[in-house]
C-alpha cells in the first residue's frame, strides 16, 4: 500500500504523506525519488536510477532529504489510525447533535430535492411547540458530559413554522444554565419567507445559517421553482445579500446545488462572489442515475476540470485581496479534526439524528422516511440499537474502497447515506462522489501551496 500521494497540479509537485498529514511542495528532483522510494527502493538504488537524469549533488541532496524526513515521520509515515479503531468501536458516544425537521412542507419545488417538497415519502405536516421541547429535552438528556449542543431547524422549509422555530429557541436558552449546556442553533431556508423580523431573530440567536441558492438566474430558476413554475431567483437575491452583509460576510453559508445541466457550475460559484458572498458552497447533486439531471461517471473529467479552474482562480482573487471561501476547498493541514472525526465522519446514527415533525428519531436528515432505520423517537428514546451499532460501525477501515484511499482522513469514508442511495448499503460507494472528492482535496492542497508562497 502507498505510503505517500503525488500528484501535479497548476505548476505545482505536491507530496501528501497520507498518513501523517504532511504536505511537501517538490522539486523534479524529489518527486522523481519520493516516487521510487514509495514503490521500494532503497536509497542506492533510487540514486543510481536518477543519476545521469539529474546532477549527482541534486540527488544525493534530494535523497538525504527524503531520509531525514522519514526519520522526522513526515514522509512515508506507517497507519497511525489502524490501532484506534479498536478504541473508535468501543467509545461511548453521546447525542451531540439534532437536526429538527420543523417543517415537512415547502414553499418552492425544487426539482432534484430529496425530500420530495419537504414530505420526505410521507404527509405535509408541522412540528408542534411540544415535540420541539421534547427533542430538546431528549438531546439534552442524552448529551452526557457534553456542554456545547448543535440544533438545526430544518426542512421543508423551517420559516413555515417560524413561531416555533422561536419558542424553541427561547426554550432551549432556558435550559442552559439548569443542565450546564450551551446550545448552537442553525437555520437552513429558501429565503421565500425571510424578512426584516426573521433576520433580527437569526443574526441574534443563529451561530449559522444556510442559505440556499444554485447560482446564476437561469441556473437557479431551472432547478428552484415555485409550484406553477416561476423562479425565485429574484425575490431571495436581495434577502440573502442584506443577510449576509448584516451578518459581516461570516457565520453564514450561500449554498447551491449543481446538476448536469450546469457542468460549469464555477461560474455559478464566481457568480455568487461577484454578488458580494464570502462563504460560498456548491455541491454536487446526489441522485438516481435514472435523473435526466444527474451526474454520470463520463462527467466526472469534466467537472474536475471546473475545480481546476476554479481553485485558479480563488488563488488570483485571493493575491488580489477579493478572496472568497469555498467550502469543498476548505482543509485544515496543521492538525485537522480528532482522530474519531478522521475515522467516521459527521457521527450520523450515533451523535447526530434526525427528528421528525411527530418526533420520530433517524440516523441523518437524508435517512428519514426511509424503511428500516427509524431508530425510536423523542418521547420513548432510542429503540433501534442495532441500526445505532450498525453506523457506529462506519469508519474508513470498514468501508473496503476507503483503505487504499489517499483522502480517506479528509472525506472520512464519505456520506453514509449517498452510499445508501447509490449502493443499497451505508459501508458501500459512491464512486462518482469519491472521484470528485479526492479531486476536491488536491485542489484544496495546490491553494494552500500556492498562497504560501
């Protein structure tokens, strides 16, 4: 197995020590030994393989180096993770985190949304004041020692139960000083129904909010609708720049989704930075291959070439002192998240659920009217302990396409549930998705390189 992931981009030899987490910037010199060194060579035979190619100092020099980076651990650095899944299976976990679907209704109809216009299989329907307190209530009760405590009202769309959405605010922040915890509330929302009310209440008591727009106009209003086919486009806009801008441009997220139909979706990104945002997401969407709108395995090349673009891009704006945050371009090189966080990803089914209008408790948002992993409810607790087992189970050494993988301590085997939907299995692949997010990770590798220069 390879110790060691090289790869070229925008000018740049790159060298990530997988297992370390070190990044080398290179010269041909390097590159070329780390190459054969990975593949086994001892360091004679690497000198006498480059010599002739390359001036004999040069790789004397280059290879010295490589030794003593080995002997530093930060280059070829055996699994440091492989023991820790003994503790990882073994740890007890606690809730840490909800995400309340206060609204299984929608305002827009959007075409690609998994939630099929927030019924999610099911009936239109609203979370009442008390299933509300009581998911509080069961998050607090099974948070352990843990203080800090993430809601996310969710949808549907949340703002068709705004009077809620605030009572339990209001609630939770009573709780806090009787049971020593803090809560981080975040809204998800269309921004149909935002307005200067709305607004006062999220920049006060929000720690992030989610704003969801794909992009340009015409992008946007193909893909976000209203019911009878009108694009909302233009009555957002203006929101969610004000929003935005109230907030100083942080603590917030534009975040679109891109299809087939915009391939290009760089200047779908470009386009909201031009407008003003700083915190900008665009995702691929996630959908049956049987979707006229669906990406396809012959549209991975193209898409990575869009990042490619991209990642350019954000570096010349960056110099330029326009810079702007791509969420898939963000990456933590000094240190990243704790180990468990490197292993398992978001915690889905085991320190994050998903709560229905009626209280009904899933593994994530995605999972929810899903048969087979209803997993208990609010007012009961937990009962489906075997599918809680089941996801504690997810790491990147249970998922057999992760263990060769150079990105796997950065995706953390992925999205349990996009594996679900692709593979009929939450330790499955998503092999587009996995293609387009070790592209993400060199992308966001080459801008680090590049803005430290």
């Amino acid at each position: 197995m390879s110790l060691i992931h090289q790869y070229k981009n925008n000018g740049y030899n790159i060298l990530l020590d997988i297992h370390s987490g070190c990044v080398h910037v290179v010269d041909d010199v390097v590159y070329e030994a780390v190459t054969l060194m990975d593949e086994g060579c001892e360091a004679q035979e690497t000198a006498a393989r480059l010599t002739g190619k390359y001036p004999k100092e040069d790789v004397e020099t280059a290879i010295e180096e490589c030794l003593t980076l080995k002997e530093e651990q930060m280059l070829f650095t055996e699994d440091i993770y492989q023991e820790a899944v003994r503790d990882f299976k073994g740890r007890q976990s606690v809730v840490k985190a909800l995400c309340l679907h206060v609204a299984h209704d929608c305002n827009l109809a959007c075409r690609y949304c998994f939630a099929e216009e927030g019924e999610y299989k099911g009936s239109r329907e609203l979370m009442s004041l008390e299933v509300g307190k009581k998911a509080l209530d069961f998050l607090i009760s099974h948070s352990g020692a843990r203080k800090n405590l993430e809601v996310d009202f969710f949808g549907g769309e949340p703002l068709l139960n705004w009077e809620v959405v605030k009572e339990l605010v209001r609630y939770g922040r009573s709780q806090e000083t009787l049971h020593n915890k803090r809560f981080r509330f975040t809204l998800t929302t269309n921004g149909v129904l935002l307005n200067d009310e709305v607004m006062e209440f999220v920049n006060r008591e929000m720690a992030n909010v989610v704003l969801s727009i794909d992009g340009r106009k015409e992008v946007h209003d193909a893909m976000r609708p209203f019911s009878r086919g009108a694009g909302s486009y233009d009555l957002i806009l203006p929101k969610f720049q004000k929003l935005a801008d109230a907030r100083g441009q942080e603590n917030y997220y534009v975040r679109g989704t891109f299809t087939r139909y915009n391939l290009d979706f760089a200047k779908d990104v470009l386009h909201l930075a031009d407008l003003g945002f700083r915190q900008i997401s665009v995702e691929p969407v996630v959908a049956s291959p049987e979707e006229d709108y669906a990406i396809r395995p012959e549209d991975v090349s193209r898409i990575c070439e869009e990042y490619d673009f991209l990642a350019k891009e954000m570096i010349k704006r960056e110099k330029e002192g326009r810079g702007f945050q791509f969420f898939h371009f963000m990456i933590d090189l000094t240190g990243g998240p704790c180990v468990y966080k490197r292993l398992s990803g978001c915690g889905s089914g085991t320190e994050y659920l998903a709560v229905t209008p009626t209280g009904e408790l899933y593994p994530c948002h995605q999972f929810v009217g899903e048969e087979g992993f209803s997993m208990g409810n609010v007012f009961d607790g937990l009962t489906g302990e075997e599918i809680r087992r089941e996801f504690a189970d997810c790491n990147v050494y249970t998922r057999d396409a992760c263990r060769d993988c150079f990105a796997r301590f950065y995706c953390s085997g992925g999205c349990s549930a996009n594996a679900y939907k692709l593979s009929g299995n939450i330790k499955g692949t998503y092999t587009v998705g996995c293609e387009l997010m070790r592209k993400r990770v060199e992308c966001a590798i080459m801008i680090k390189a590049a803005l430290a220069q």
